[in-house]
C-alpha cells in the first residue's frame, strides 16, 4: 500500500489559522475517503519521524529537504497547500508531490469569496489532484497521444467533392494588400 502524508494547511495574508486547520482536516479526510493510500497527516507524522528527522523537517527550507525526509519514512507521495487572501479573494491551492523527487506531480487551486466557501470546494481539489492516480503510479510525464491518419472513405459514398482551400490573404487595414508569405 503507498504512503500518502497531508501536511498542514499553512495560511498567509488575511487566512486565519483556524480555517487552514478546518481545510487540513478536510484535505485529510477526503484523502483517505479515496481508499488507495495509506494516509498520514502531520501529528502521526510527528510520531513516526525520529527527533532528528523532526527537527530537520521543521528547518527545511526547499523541497528536497522535505523529500528526504519523506522518503526516509518510507512515504511515496504528500500533499501541502496554502491558503490566503488576494484582493477581495480568497485562495486555496493543493500540490500533490512526489516524496522522492519533491517534483509537483498535480496542483489545484481556486478563489472564493470567503474563507467558509473554500470548505465547498476542497473535497474537488483533493479529488482533483488524486484522480487517476492509481497507487502504482509514478511521477512521470504523460506521452502525447500518436497522430492517427483519418481513413479515406470509401469512393462509393455519394458525396460531393470538397472544394479544395483557396489561397489566403490576410489584409490589414492601411497595409498593402499582398499575400504574406510563410
């Protein structure tokens, strides 16, 4: 089964800490609601790490302090997200990374009008961020989809022949109006 750790919630301008704690518990539960990962918030965190791997989590400062970490107590990925205010706006965003590499494998974020409204679309976000992960998975690019030819139909459909494309001519105002060349 893969490890999925939820750290908490941090909050910036204008988010209050207990909201950031009210979407930590949301993010959590809705994490372990899609039943593939074995998931770890931060408290249990807290108590598998030892005091030295504790300490060094605390005082990490970039992503691949943090995958260490993570990797050594075995987690396979993690999510963190922040909360603030924009403007008249509130945002949320979610990343889900990949604890070996720290590298983003999906985000999400949204604005809301409140702090209460990012209660309503957090359990989309989480979903979001974790659909179509299967617990196998990887963090990997996905591989753009082959070219297929469309197949000729057949000559014995009545249909009528397509014009063929006329040259075009893009014509601006106050310009010569002469083909551009490509």
């Amino acid at each position: 089964e893969r490890t999925l750790v939820v750290f908490n919630v941090a909050y910036g301008r204008g988010a209050s800490a207990e909201i950031a704690t009210m979407l930590t518990e949301m993010v959590k539960e809705e994490a372990v609601g899609v039943k593939r990962f074995k998931v770890v918030d931060q408290p249990e965190l807290d108590m598998i790490l030892t005091v030295e791997q504790r300490s060094r989590l605390k005082t990490c400062s970039d992503d691949a302090c943090i995958a260490k970490v993570m990797d050594a107590v075995g987690a396979d990925y993690y999510i963190n997200g922040l909360t603030g205010q924009d403007g008249d706006q509130f945002v949320v965003t979610l990343r889900l990374k990949d604890a070996k590499t720290a590298s983003i494998v999906r985000n999400a974020t949204r604005k809301v009008a409140s702090e209460i409204e990012m209660a309503n679309v957090i359990g989309g976000m989480v979903s979001e961020i974790l659909d179509r992960l299967s617990p196998s998975a990887v963090a990997v690019k996905p591989e753009p989809a082959p070219m297929v030819k469309p197949e000729t139909p057949p000559a014995s459909m009545d249909r009528p022949e397509e014009p063929k494309a006329a040259e075009s001519r893009i014509v601006m105002a106050g310009t010569p109006s002469e083909p551009l060349e490509t």
